[in-house]
C-alpha cells in the first residue's frame, strides 16, 4: 500500500467538507436515516439483548447452565445473524440519502445474495479487527481501510471478498490521509457526545453519511483531488 502525501492539505480541507455535507444530510434526513438506524442495527442489538437474556434464564434455571448454554447461544446467533445481514441494507439508505433518492422502510431488505455476502464481509472483518484490537493503530486501520465494503455490496453486487479487495484498494495513496482526518473528528465526536445517550447514535448515522459520500463523490468526481472511477464502472446501477 503506497501512499502519497503531496498536498496533504487540499485533500484534508476537502474532507472537511465532506464532514460538513454529512451533517447537513444528516439534519435533513434525520428521521429516514435513524428508522433505518433502528431496524438494521439498534433493532438487532435489542433483539439480541432480549433473546440472551431469556435463553440465559432457560439455561440457568431449566437445564443447569449458569453461565448459559445453548439457548443463550441461540439468541446471540440470532442477533449476529441479523445484524450482519442488515449491514448491507444500511448502507442502501445511506446511499440513497446521499444521493438524494427518497427512502423507504424495505431498502433495508436487500436481495438474499446481498445480505449473505454482507454477513460474510462484516464477520471477516470484525473478526480481523477484534484479533487486533489491543493494537490500537492496526485496528483503526483495517476499519478504515474496509469502510467502503458495505457500499461495494450494495451498489455493484460484489462478493465479500471482491468488495473487501475493492474498499481496501480504493482507501489507498490519497485518500488515506483525508478518511483518516474524517474518522478521526467523528471517533471524536462520539466519544465527546456519548454523555448523552442519542449523541454516538446520531453520530453513527453521520459517519453512515459521509461514507456514503466517500464512495459516491470521492471516488467518481472529477473534481476531487481523488478519482478512482475505475473501480465504480457500473455505479448506480443498484441503488437507484
């Protein structure tokens, strides 16, 4: 991975309005973007809360099991699953509000293929960066370097190892500064605004946005310091 810091400041300045342009889509799209929030992840997680807790309780208190059994295995699965398959619905609606193309309830249901290769990719990933994630530094970037993948997906129906390949070389020489700068402000951000309850939410849901926008505008737009069209030759042609 090569990268080239040649005018480091005209890229980070443009990442910069990128962060101002999620939060602006964000404002205006609030409502869309956080039903879309609540069924593809905030939705999950409480499922699985729910059906963890009540698989424990069987497996405590009919079978024996204590520390959990089956039963709570069970209701993680199932959140897991869930979540996964979902990664790549949330990443349709992002798009979409990038894009200004009106939302609705089912984009969260993408085609089978779709959702088994977004289950795939968010395992393979989640699980290189757990193995890592007491190195702070090639935890983060990983996450940087796999946070198109979902968009890959979606958009131009990538296999998970295809999408995975494209978001890492797409994240590479120019880019790499600047996406870094961006994460880094919403890292912060979140970590600032997680006294309040709805703040690493509604910042989840911006930091959803800008990527979107990193995909969509980055990567095709001629007057970005960035292009990289080639990777997106059949871009739009799903989400739309």
């Amino acid at each position: 991975m090569g990268f080239e810091i040649t005018n480091v400041k005209e890229n980070s300045v443009y990442a910069l309005g990128t962060l101002k342009d999620s939060w602006v889509l964000t404002a205006k799209q609030f409502f869309p973007l956080f039903i879309g929030w609540f069924l593809t992840l905030g939705g999950p997680v409480l499922l699985t809360c729910l059906l963890s807790a009540a698989g424990w309780g069987i497996d405590k208190f009919m079978l024996g099991f204590p520390k959990g059994g089956p039963f709570s295995l069970v209701g993680l699965l199932v959140g897991v699953l869930t979540i996964g398959g979902f990664w790549a619905g949330w990443a349709k609606i992002a798009l979409k509000v990038t894009r200004n193309i009106p939302t609705k309830m089912s984009d969260v249901l993408c085609s089978p293929g779709q959702m088994v290769a977004s289950l795939i990719a968010l395992s393979l990933s989640t699980i290189a960066i757990g193995l890592t994630g007491w190195l702070v530094i090639p935890a983060a970037l990983l996450f940087l370097k796999w946070q198109l993948t979902p968009y890959f997906i979606v958009d131009q129906n990538c296999g998970p190892i295809e999408a995975m390949k494209k978001s890492w070389h797409a994240t590479d020489d120019q880019i790499f500064i600047p996406l870094a700068v961006l994460d880094l402000i919403f890292f912060g951000l979140s970590t600032v605004s997680s006294a309040i309850f709805v703040g690493p939410i509604i910042c989840h849901m911006a930091l959803a946005v800008a990527s979107a926008i990193v995909y969509s505008r980055w990567l095709t737009d001629e007057e970005a310091p960035f292009n990289k069209a080639d990777l997106l030759e059949s871009h739009h042609d799903v989400v739309k």
